[in-house]
C-alpha cells in the first residue's frame, strides 16, 4: 500500500488553513448541503424501499392469480375379508382416493385455471379430485374442462368462483433473450414461491417421452417440481409462459409453454373440451443419408420419409405407400418432421391437400383430404 507523508512543516501549515476555509463556505440547509462556492456538492439518495423494486412489483401483482394445484387418483383394489375369502377368490372391489401430485395453475377470466396436463392427468382420468388453492387461503374444487397431451396443456373450471384474481397475460412476441421473469408457483410443496432469472432462448424445440414440444421459452429461472403450470412472468407482472419442465441432467435450464400458444389450446378446450386436428394418417420419419442411399435418391434431396400407413385412413385412401418421400404439403416444402408438422396443422380438417412426394425416385403428386385425428 503506499503511504503519504507531509515534506514541509509550512506545507502543512498551508493546507490546514486551506481546508478550514474551505469548510466555512459550506452550510446546511433544509437537510441538503450547498456550497457557497460555484456548483453543488452530491446529495445522498433516498432511503431504500423494497416495495419500489420491479422483481417486487412483478410478484406483487401476479401471485394472487397463481394458485397451488393439489391432485386425487380414484383407486380400486380387490379386498378379501378372510383367508379363506383369499383362498376361493371371493373379494370384493373397494375404492379409495390416493393423493397423486402437486402442481400450480394460472387463473383466466370466467373461473378458468389454466395448467400443465402432466398435473392433472392421472385425476382426470381416473375421475379424482381437484383442489385449488389461492394466496388468500381460499381452497376451491376444480372441474376438469379438457386437456391435450401433446402440448401438455389442461383447463380446468372452478366451482362457483367468487371474485377470483386473474392473470394479465403479456405478449411472447415482446420477449428477447436476457430479459428478466419470474416463477411463481408451488415448488416441492413451498407454497406460492417465487424465483428470478432471464429468458436464455426463444423458440426452443424438444421432444419429451411422447410430446412434441414446440417454440418452447428457455429459462435459467429456478423451476423444481411442483413448479409445473405455475407462471412466468415479466416486469410488467403479465404472464408471458407456463412453465412445464427442467432438464435434470443440468443446473437452471427450464422450459415454458408460451402464452400464446397454451392460450390457443385453451380456446380449443373451450370448444370442443379437446384439441381437434388435421389428420393425414401417414407415420413419418426423417430422411437420413442412409435412408436416401437405400432409396436411391439423388444426393441432396430433403423430405419425410413415410415409414407406415394406417388403414382406412385419408393417406391408405390416396394410395401413398411405404417408402414414399413428401418433399412438399400445399406448397410449402417439409425438409424435415418438424416442418411437416408444422404445415399439417396448420391445415383445416375436411381440406382437400396435395402433396409432392418421391416414389422408387420418380416425383409424384398425391391429393387427399383431411380428416380429425382419432
């Protein structure tokens, strides 16, 4: 560290007078210091006030509309009253309701709850109990609505609602990477919890057991079980995703549903308590190069390669055949599952298509027309 020291006894002498005049052209006025010199000396800030701080203005006003999601599965075993009821097989069938899970929800307008289908599935379909609960205490029975697996979503209505909170729902096309959210749910049975961290990705696909997921919102925000349905949120307290899942194999890489999407879901469940789409009735897989060496295509093509085709369906009807390649639906190209996916659902059930496709290497085009999916 260096160190100072005075060389001059005047030197000294000189700057103490210095600084005491200096010091007599300073006054306190009304609780701020000015000096009488040109200019102002700094004022000290204010005192802190956590209130004031945006992560809890953001909580303040999504927490009433996130709810705790506690789930029933109805259960049947066969009960033998004696060993000898055991022994001639004379049980008889008893039920009973066995605690199954615990996740959150988000509340919409008209005393919905929208949710994640991996919390409420097993109650849903075994016909047991859903209870909700709100940060004010209040404990409500919820009816499920309707719910889709395949992009994980369930709505649910609650039993005469009284003056619920709901959420303000953002906007997914406003979201940029880095930019700050929250989580607010139920993790691990800590009820109403909140955590903070920034949108690391948009527009993230992933594939988990059977689902799909697409466009998902990647997230560092602490998301734990019991999380699931629960909001993300933005500065601004509106929802803007539902969370849905972590990847366990790594430290605070999360997933949400974007609000737009679930929110179209939810339009569907409304409707028809299902989501209704197109269906072609082909099973497709991805055109490898080893696939492509198998089926003599030219090197370069791109498409879905169709690996099986069910009976009865729009596909069998239009005569499509294994080993066909769409290298087009309508007139958009499908280099690749996704794309093809994507472009099917994006057509009307009942619609007449038609499809580019490749056969023994020929081009081709094939016309059908789309029924529901079963």
């Amino acid at each position: 560290m260096a160190s100072f020291r005075w060389n001059h006894p005047a030197t000294a002498l000189g700057t103490l007078l210095v600084g005491m005049l200096a010091g007599a052209c300073v006054t306190v006025r009304g609780g701020s210091v000015e000096s009488l010199l040109p200019g102002k000396l700094a004022v000290a800030a204010p005192p802190y006030a956590a209130d004031k701080e945006p992560i809890v203005q953001a909580a303040r006003l999504a927490a009433p509309s996130v709810v705790a999601i506690d789930t029933t599965s109805r259960q049947s075993r066969t009960v033998f009253d004696s060993r000898e009821d055991w022994f001639y097989g004379r049980g008889r069938q008893e039920t009973r309701e066995v605690p199954t899970g615990a996740g959150s929800g988000v509340l919409l307008e008209g005393g919905y709850v929208l949710t994640n289908q991996h919390v409420v599935g097993e109650s849903v379909k075994t016909g047991g109990k859903i209870t909700i609960t709100l940060t004010d205490g209040r404990v409500f029975t919820a009816q499920p609505v309707g719910a889709d697996r395949a992009t994980d979503v369930a709505l649910l209505k609650v039993q005469d609602p009284q003056r619920l909170p709901t959420a303000q729902l953002g906007e997914n096309d406003a979201l940029l990477p880095g930019q700050t959210v929250l989580a607010i749910g139920n993790p691990v049975g800590l009820s109403h919890s909140v955590s903070a961290g920034v949108v690391s990705a948009l527009g993230r696909p992933l594939v988990m057991e059977d689902r799909t997921y697409e466009n998902l919102i990647q997230t560092d925000t602490a998301i734990n079980p019991g999380n699931s349905g629960g909001a993300l949120v933005d500065l601004g307290g509106k929802v803007v995703g539902i969370n849905t899942l972590v990847r366990t194999d790594a430290q605070n890489i999360g997933f949400a549903i974007p609000i737009k999407t679930a929110m179209q879901i939810v339009g569907e469940l409304k409707r028809y308590g299902k989501v209704r789409r197109p269906y072609d009735g082909v099973v497709t897989t991805e055109l490898t190069a080893r696939l492509a060496r198998m089926l003599r295509l030219p090197e370069g093509t791109s498409g879905v390669v169709v690996r099986a085709v069910y009976r009865s369906s729009p596909a069998a009807m239009a005569g499509f055949q294994q080993g066909d390649v769409i290298v087009r639906l309508a007139s958009t190209p499908t280099p690749d599952e996704a794309s093809y996916r994507k472009v099917l659902e994006s057509q009307r059930i009942g619609q007449e298509v038609e499809l580019g496709i490749l056969r023994d290497g020929q081009p081709s085009t094939v016309r059908l027309r789309l029924a529901e999916a079963p």
